[in-house]
C-alpha cells in the first residue's frame, strides 16, 4: 500500500510544524486567558500538552510563560498540573519570569481544595531561585499546621528543599523544631517518616558547624524516639519501614533484655513480601547480637529460612541482590548453610550473574558429608552450554579439592575434564591441576601422565599455557620430551604475546636445565638470547639476571632457580578479612550487591582506570578549561629543537639497552645459529658444577649455553621520535579511547621533587609538551590529579594516549596507555615515563 501524499497527513503532535508554531501557541494562550466560555478549558488543556510535549523534546518554549500563568486561573486540577510543571522546569533558568509566578502560586496554597494546595506548595519549593526564598517561609509555616495530611507531607519535604537553597533561613525560621514536633505527634505516620529523613538530612549537614544539631541528630538515636517508632512501624509504608529499622540498626541498647524486646518486636518483619524490609530487619538482628555469640548464631538460624524464601521468589534482579546478602553470610559462617547447599544448585532459566554468585556459595559450604554430591552437580555444569558458566564450575571444583575435602575423587575428575575436547575446559583443567600439584606434590605421578598427552599447540589461552609451561620445568625428569616441548617454544617466542609465558618458559627452561643438562643446553642458550633482546622489562631482567647468575655460580645458581620445594598450605584469600568485616558493617547497601566496601566505588582515587575513561568529557578541554588546564594551541614550546635532541640521546640509550639502567649483551639471529659446544664437554661442565663452579673455569658460559660471542651487535632499532606540533581534538580522543585496548597498564613513582611542584595541573602540562607529549584534558586538585595525554609519530600519524592518574602524597603515578601501533607501546612507555621523572628536577 503506498504511503498517503504529504497533504494528507496528519502533523505529529510532538513535533512543530513550522517556525511559527510556538509564536501561534503565545497568541492562541493569550486569546484564552481570562476566559469563562464553555469549552475553554478543553482548549487549554489541548494547548497546554502541546507546550508540555515541545518541553519535553526540548525545543524552548519558555517565551509563553507569562501567557502560561495567566491561564492558571482555573480551577481545573489537570491544568494546574501542567502549569506547574511548566513553571518548574523553567523557574531556575528564568529568575525574573519566575517572580511572576509567586502571586498565583500563594494564591493556590490557600486554595478550598487540598490537593490543589499540596500542588502548589510543592511547585513554589520547586522553584529553586535563592531570591524567592523570603516568599517561601509563609506557605511553609502554613503548610505544616494544614489540617490536611497530604500537604503538611508535601510541607515537610519543602523545608528540606528550603535548606538546600538557604540553610541559614530554614534554620532562623526555626522548621526543624517544628518538623521534630511533628515527627512525634503527627497521626499521619507517612508524614512521621518525611519529617525523619528530613531531620536526618539537615541534623547531619549541620552537626559539623553547630553542637545544637550535633545533640539533636543523637537524640534521634534515643531509648523514646527509637521506641515511639518501632511501636508504629506496622503503620508505616515500606519505605518508612526501611527508614525507620535504618534508624534502629544504629541504636545502642542499655542491655540484653532491650536487644531481646526488639528483636521480639520486630520478629514478623522476616516474614514481610518486600525484600527491602526483609533485609533491614535482618541488618537490625545482626548488629544488635553481635557482641553475644550464642545468639547471633541463632539469628543466622532464623534469617537463613526468609532469605532462601526470597532468592527462589520474585525477578532475577531481586534474586541476585538478596543472593549477595545471602553469600556475605555464607562466607562468615558456611557450616551454618552447608545442609541447605542444593538451593545453591543452578537453574537452566537463571541469568549467568545469579548462576556464577550460586557457584561461589556452593564452593563455601562445601564439607567433608556433602563434597560428593556438590562435586557432582558442578561437573555437569562443565559441559553447560555458557561458556563462562562452565569456566566457573570447574574452577569452583579446584577450590574445593584445595580445601582438603575428597581429593581422591576430584583429582580423578579433573583429570577427566583434560581429557574432553574443549579448548577452554582444558586450559582451566590446566591452571587448577597446576595449583592442586603445589599442594599435593604426592599427585604428581598421575597427573602427569595425563598432562603429558596434551599438545602445547593445542592450548592458546595464556594463563593456561604459563600453567602448562611451569609443569614442564618443574617435573622435567618425569616428561621424556619436557626439553623438546621447551625449544619448540622458544623457538616461537616471537609469536608469543604474553609476558607471562615468556617469563615461565625462561624459569622452566632454567629448571630443565639443571635436571636434564645435555638435552636442554641449546634451548637455554636460546632462551637467554630471546629473553636478553625482549621489549619487555620483567622479561629482560629475569633473562639477564638468570644469565649472571650462571657466570657467577652455576651451583649457586641451581639452588636459586630449583631449590627443594615445600607443599603449599593456604592459597591467598583475594579479599583481607578486614574488607570482608567493612563489606558487612554496610550490609543492606550496594557494598554486598558489589562485594567491596563504599569507598572503593565512591572515592574517586579508588576507582579503576574505566571510571576515567567515562569521565574525560568531565575534564576541562581545550580553550574552554583555561582555569585547569593549559590549551594545547596556546602553550608554546620555546627551543623543541634542543630538548628533542637531548631527547633523542635519552631514547637512544634506552633503545641500546632494552630500557635497563645497566649494559647487557645483545644477540641477533645469526647467534642462535652459533654452534653449541660439544655434548662431552658440557657434561664435564656439568660434572664441575656439582664440586663448585667458578666464573675462572676453563670455558666462558657463553660457550657452555651454545651462545658464542657475535661477529657485530645486533642494529638498535630507530628511537622513537615524537610530533612536537601534534594536533588531536576531543571528540577524536574520545573515540579512539573507547574503541583501543589497553597496551600498557603500569605503575610510575614520581621523584620528591615533581611531587612537590605538581601543585596545579599547568605546571606539569608545559613540562610535558616540552616533550612532545600534549595534554587534552585535565582536572581534579592536590593531592588527586587526572590528566589525559597524547603524542603522535614524528613520521606517520600514529597516535599515543594516555591516561596519568598522580596521586602527590604518595608519589605515585598510575599509566594507562593505548597505542595504534602496539609494537611502540613500550617505547613510549619509556619515553613518557622519562619525561615524567624529569618532572621537578632543576
């Protein structure tokens, strides 16, 4: 069916259909003020959506808002809803049209109808314009002794907006006095609970400026107030219920018979269908037994039921925030909820987030009766369809096999899970067969008979290969190709990506070495050579630390490198038991939904580097920040010729020597083709070792690792040179820093003396572009600062950004860097890092 011709179309109400239109609306408004004729309210109302709805989509509309007023003289209750909403969105922007609105809006507040009178009062405190204030104290004063519920509630919410705007005028009028009255009086207990968290609110702000409020905000926590609310909170809405058991979860009790009348009072609060009140109920139990254990035991006895009541009752969203609560209590007491283990077991139709948190608690309450049938249930997971749900279920088996609890048996499973062909099963098989080798060594055997079948080729994911990796050096005497799997290896090195396993094949390959020396003689040799010219700092410097040991001692460096190894007892818990006890002081709050205390999400210096990244659009930018930052186009970066001269220098010493601060030897390709000495000869070498190598036996190291000595270094590569007229603005910044990951990830100590000049953001901005690195935005004030940097090629328009976050009372500078060229990441790396200990230096 073909669309009908534009003339047929009807215009959509949401939208203008021409420059006029709102100049139409004015007359049209104008037309209709004042009138008395039948339907003429029905024509305002129309009139009125429209402005709303063009309000809305924010096209300004603000030029009719005297016509708006003006129509407010009805005593249509829908048109006084719109108008007031009107006059509140543009009341602040608009301070001298809003003095038109102050007539009506008194008038209103004295209106027969109650609701209109709520309304208006409630649009008069909304008007937030510190020179209306003085019109605001008579309506409220009146508003508080209203015969009305619904306006003394709405009252009582606009003298907190009335401190917001001018604490010293709500405070002279003496409201707070009267909101405390009303709190203990008032037979309306909604009303009861505006005028608490009002209190709360403004006794808590003023306490630090005045003693007065100081004792008023402690007599909230009172023996009669505390008991005057609990004797009513069944009157109380759940919201009240929540605000008023927030209250009591803070009361200190005179003795036990206090704690026990309460908790008595409050005992069928557990069975309420809001899980909100649930959980305060519970926080107050928890908090008044914790100094007696017996019975905070059997508080954990009676929420236990509640709890589970809630987590298979309601959305998933709900379930996941009473289940963290739920895990909080398990981790402090597992025996307690190890009977209950299969409502921890997972559902096919739950979201992941409730099945990985379900996994946890079944790894908590874990024990020597119900191991069987846990270990059971998690191992048909490991073949579930969601990938990181069954990730999750096998490393919830190691846990359990590293606390002692059926090893036999899960040993055999793991075991089992290596054998299936998935790629992601078995590199977590890996890391957990890893772990459990460290704590029962008497395994050994068994595990590496099937670790030996898998194919190094076969396992891509880091963390899993590193796994691999540390099995080869470590049980070298029992894998019959553990040295040839090594050289493979390092025959790859180049193609391998993560430090991490380069940093284990050079501690495996050292390991081989010692227990398998004719063998792994040319594989080491290779590995030092690979490891000496690496990009990577931990890299290099194990290499060359590995390398001097062998000059220096090879006995010495054989009980360095294999010392005889101790079964590991306890793994490190990821959280202090500290954290664990913050986390439960702030139960019932996002701390438990996010299992980290509240300032860890609230203080900006502890967040991690993706809350910055979403804040750059809250930096100062360009011209526009001259007060924090010093604009790129505007700081001028008098002698550059020098300083990248002198620059050069630095890079060219860095590019020498892999960013050491010491001199190393430096192999090319053609040293690994060098030939190693012969077998007989190694083994005497070896043979030596064992009655006491020295660095003044009859041959060099070089010679005994099949190194030699190179006919002519290796070429340094070219120094990195940066763009010292680079330009990049801050919508291209922000996008490339969305889209490319993080190449560098490091933390950088800055010297005494930047520390102490870094006392305004501009200082070390100029510093920083006299290297040719700019700033794009900057912000924060001692001793936090945040800036975000670039530097672009000097040949090519590849781009550097950065992300410095400097703390200057600890001296520490977090770097967060992406890089289009990856391969230069480290070099940069270097040269920013240069340049920041620069910083402050004469």
């Amino acid at each position: 069916m073909a669309p009908p011709a534009q003339s047929q179309r009807s215009p959509s109400p949401s939208q203008p259909s021409g420059k006029g239109e709102v100049s139409d609306l004015k007359l049209q408004l104008r037309q209709l003020a004042g009138s008395r004729a039948p339907g003429a309210d029905d024509s305002k109302r129309e009139l009125f959506k429209k402005v709303i709805s063009y309000m809305t989509i924010g096209i300004d509309v603000s030029s009719v808002f005297g016509e708006m007023v003006m129509c407010s003289a009805t005593s249509d209750i829908v048109l006084k809803k719109m108008c007031y909403l009107y006059v509140g969105n543009y009341a602040k922007g608009n301070p001298d049209l809003a003095l038109l609105t102050i007539n009506f809006l008194q008038r209103d507040c004295k209106d027969e109808d109650p609701m209109i009178r709520g309304l208006a009062l409630r649009s008069l405190c909304s008007l937030r314009v510190a020179n209306l204030v003085e019109y605001l104290v008579g309506p409220l004063g009146s508003g508080l002794k209203d015969a009305n519920s619904y306006v003394r509630l709405v009252a009582v919410m606009g003298v907190l907006k009335l401190y917001h705007i001018s604490a010293s005028t709500c405070v002279d009028a003496d409201f707070p006095a009267v909101l405390k009255h009303l709190m203990l009086h008032d037979q309306d207990t909604q009303v009861v609970a505006n005028c608490l968290s009002a209190l709360q609110e403004i006794w808590s702000s003023e306490a630090s400026s005045s003693e007065e409020a100081s004792r008023d905000r402690e007599a909230l926590l009172s023996k009669p107030v505390v008991y005057y609310l609990l004797n009513r909170i069944k009157e109380f809405s759940e919201w009240a219920q929540c605000l008023v058991l927030e209250l009591v979860a803070k009361y200190v009790p005179a003795d036990s018979n206090e704690i026990f009348d309460i908790m008595n009072l409050l005992e069928d609060r557990l069975q309420h269908a809001n899980g909100a009140v649930v959980l305060a109920t519970i926080k107050v139990f928890l908090n008044l037994t914790l100094s007696m254990t017996d019975v905070h035991q059997q508080v954990y006895e009676r929420i236990k039921a509640p709890l589970l009541t809630l987590v298979s009752s309601g959305s998933p969203e709900q379930s996941y925030a009473v289940l963290s609560h739920l895990h909080l209590l398990v981790m402090r007491a597992p025996y307690i909820f190890s009977a209950d283990y299969k409502h921890f077991y997972c559902q096919y139709n739950e979201p992941s987030y409730v099945k990985k948190l379900k996994l946890e608690m079944l790894t908590a309450v874990a024990n020597e009766s119900n191991t069987y049938e846990i270990v059971t249930e998690l191992c048909e997971y490991a073949a579930n369809v969601d990938i990181p749900i069954a990730r999750e279920s096998i490393r919830a088996v190691g846990k359990i096999a590293l606390q002692q609890y059926d090893v036999n048996a899960i040993v055999d499973r793991l075991l089992q899970f290596l054998e299936m062909e998935k790629d992601y099963v078995t590199a977590e098989a890996l890391v957990l067969v890893k772990d459990l080798l460290r704590k029962y060594p008497q395994w050994s055997q068994d595990c590496i008979a099937v670790v030996g079948n898998i194919s190094s080729k076969n396992v891509q994911e880091s963390k899993a290969k590193a796994a691999l990796i540390w099995m080869l050096g470590e049980y070298s005497q029992d894998m019959s190709d553990a040295p040839y799997v090594l050289e493979s290896l390092i025959e790859n090195w180049d193609e391998e990506h993560s430090a991490e396993v380069r940093l284990h094949l050079l501690t495996a390959v050292m390991k081989c070495f010692f227990k398998r020396p004719p063998e792994t003689q040319k594989a080491l040799g290779a590995a030092l050579a690979a490891g000496l010219a690496d990009f990577h700092q931990d890299v290099h410097d194990r290499a060359l630390f590995y390398y001097r040991l062998l000059q220096h001692n090879v006995s010495v460096a054989e009980r360095v490198v294999n010392p005889p190894k101790q079964a590991v007892s306890v793994f490190a818990d990821t959280q202090s038991s500290e954290v664990k006890d913050r986390i439960f002081d702030e139960f019932n709050s996002l701390s438990v939904v996010y299992q980290k205390p509240s300032y860890m999400f609230t203080d900006k210096e502890h967040r991690g580097p993706f809350e910055f990244s979403d804040e750059i659009s809250n930096l100062s930018i360009g011209a526009e920040a001259a007060s924090n930052v010093a604009p790129v186009s505007r700081v001028e970066a008098n002698g550059n010729d020098l300083l990248l001269s002198t620059s050069d220098k630095e890079e060219s010493r860095v590019a020498n020597n892999n960013g050491s601060a010491y001199s190393a030897p430096l192999y090319d390709a053609s040293a690994l083709s060098v030939a190693a000495a012969p077998q007989t000869q190694s083994e005497s070498a070896i043979t030596s070792s064992a009655s006491g190598y020295t660095p003044q036996a009859s041959f060099a190291i070089d010679d005994l690792l099949g190194l030699g000595v190179p006919a002519a270094p290796a070429p340094s590569p070219p120094p990195l040179k940066l763009n010292p007229r680079a330009v990049l603005d801050p919508g291209s910044f922000q996008q490339k820093w969305r889209q490319l990951p993080i190449s560098v990830s490091q933390e950088h100590s800055l010297s005494p003396q930047g520390a102490a000049a870094l006392t305004t953001p501009q200082v070390l901005l100029r510093h920083m572009q006299a290297h040719s690195i700019h700033c794009i935005a900057s912000g924060g004030q001692s001793p936090n600062f945040k800036f975000f940097f670039f530097a672009q090629k000097a040949e090519e328009s590849s781009n550097f950004l950065v992300e410095c976050k400097i703390n200057t009372s600890t001296a520490k500078a977090q770097l967060n860097i992406k890089a289009d060229d990856q391969s230069k990441s480290q070099e940069f790396t270097t040269l920013f890092q240069t340049a920041l200990s620069k910083f402050g230096m004469p």
